[in-house]
C-alpha cells in the first residue's frame, strides 16, 4: 500500500488535475482545491466561458464550495492551492473569507495581486508561492498556444 | 404623469432600495444596480450571511445578474450603481466584466479599491464617488449602531 505524502505538491497536482479539466472545456486552465486538515473539500476550475461570468474563476468557486463544505464562511483553518497567482479579485475574497494559507504554482505577472499595495492579505495570511511552478506556467502557455 | 428623471442620483436611490432589503435580513446594507440604456438589468444587495459567502456583495451578484440577462460576460455598455464603495474584490470584479462607469455612494476608506495601486481599473473606465453619499454612509452607520 503507498503512502499519500500530504505535501504541497501533492495537493498542488491535484489542483493541475482541475486545471486539465477546464483546459478539456476550453477554459483557460487555472484549477484550485482547498485543504483542511490534510482533507481536499473543494475542488474547482475556471468556468467564465462556460457559465458567461467573469466572477466564476477557480478560487471564487472553490471558496463558495469550501464554505458550502463547512456550513460557514470563514476558511480561517483552510488551506487554498491554486495553479496560477490569484488576481485581486480572488486575493479580496481570499481575505474576505480569512484564509489561513494561500500556496499558488505560477506567478502572473500581469494580473497577479502580488503587485498590488497596500498588501490584499492580512500580516497573518501565509503565502507561498512557485510549487510546481513550470507545470502550472506550462498549462497555461500551451492553452494560449494552441489557440493561435 | 410623472416623466422619470435618469439622473445618477435616480439609480442610486434604487440601490439604496436594495441595501434597504439587506439591512431586512440583517446583512450589512450594501445595494447595488446595473444599468444599460437607461434600463435596470439586474439589482442585488449583499447577501454574505444569508449564503454564507464572503464572495456574495451586492457588487458581485448584480455583475453575475446583468451577465446572465445580457448573455454575455462583458459589461462594457453598462454602469454599476452602489451604495458603497467597492473593495478589492468587487473592484477586480468589475474591471474583468470591462464595465464602461462605476458610481458609488459612500466612500469606505478601510475596505475600498481606491488606495490600492496600481490603480485596479483600466485607465478608460470612469469612476464617480459621492453619489447621496450621505444617505448611503448613514445607512451603514445605522446598521452597525443597532448592533450595539
């Protein structure tokens, strides 16, 4: 019997799993889980084409999801993974929702909330980013690629 | 009969209405409206407590509502009513749904869009402040005081 090891990459590909499922729709494919004591109890990926809403991004689904999950709001014991840097849209709902820990795989540079000052997150939040970073960059490269 | 004046104070008397039905249900009374062609195509009001989501302000609801009832995701002929000035993430919203003009009512200087930068909007979408302010502002400050 293999051992799961509950590391961030572990997680982190289980997020690229929901991200290949929006590249199939023909999404831009950004995917996120969220985790609560080594427990995945939201899974998402980007639907703004499919469900015509620019709000309907992999982090604001998951969010939604994990709190439907916990019958409450605040994710203050969760962990989010996310392939992509969030954008502040999604880092504002992170805050909103006082997530402990936000571990995201490829930086955005463009639309990345990184950037942005004051600092979205409270001094509290944890953020990591670059786990697995290649393999997140890469999914969103050769979706961008394919469509030329 | 009564000829209608569209004028921003108009629509934002209909958002008021609609923090109003917040503040009904015991949600912090934020209310918003989409306008296109001098016609309301969606309204909400904040909705956080009831849904258990941080991600449910009144801002996102109606940009998902105007969405849904123009077909499309872009909201770029459209203007956004809201009592409130919005945050990161209602701000982050509303810039991916390329609104054409944000008019909000009350300033919220810990929680709004305005003193972040780099500024969260495209440089060609206008931006009003100051609508009824007052009554707006008041409405908040009302809320809050008969918590106490």
């Amino acid at each position: 019997m293999t051992k799961i090891n509950f590391s961030d990459e572990y997680f982190m590909k289980q997020a690229l799993r929901e991200a290949q499922m929006a590249a199939q729709k023909d999404e831009i494919p950004v995917g996120a889980v969220v985790v609560c004591n080594d427990q995945i109890i939201a899974r998402a990926h980007n639907l703004t084409e499919t469900l015509h809403d620019v709000t309907a991004h992999a982090e604001m689904l998951a969010i939604t999801g994990a709190a439907e999950y916990l019958g409450g709001k605040y994710l203050n014991e969760c962990t989010l993974y996310v392939t992509l840097e969030p954008c502040v849209m999604c880092a504002g709902a992170l805050n909103w929702a006082q997530i402990k820990k936000v571990v995201f795989g490829a930086s955005d540079e463009k639309r990345g909330f990184m950037k942005h000052t004051p600092p979205i997150f409270h001094t509290k939040a944890q953020i990591q980013g670059g786990i697995l970073a290649d393999k997140c960059s890469e999914m969103v490269v050769d979706f961008f690629k394919n469509k030329r």
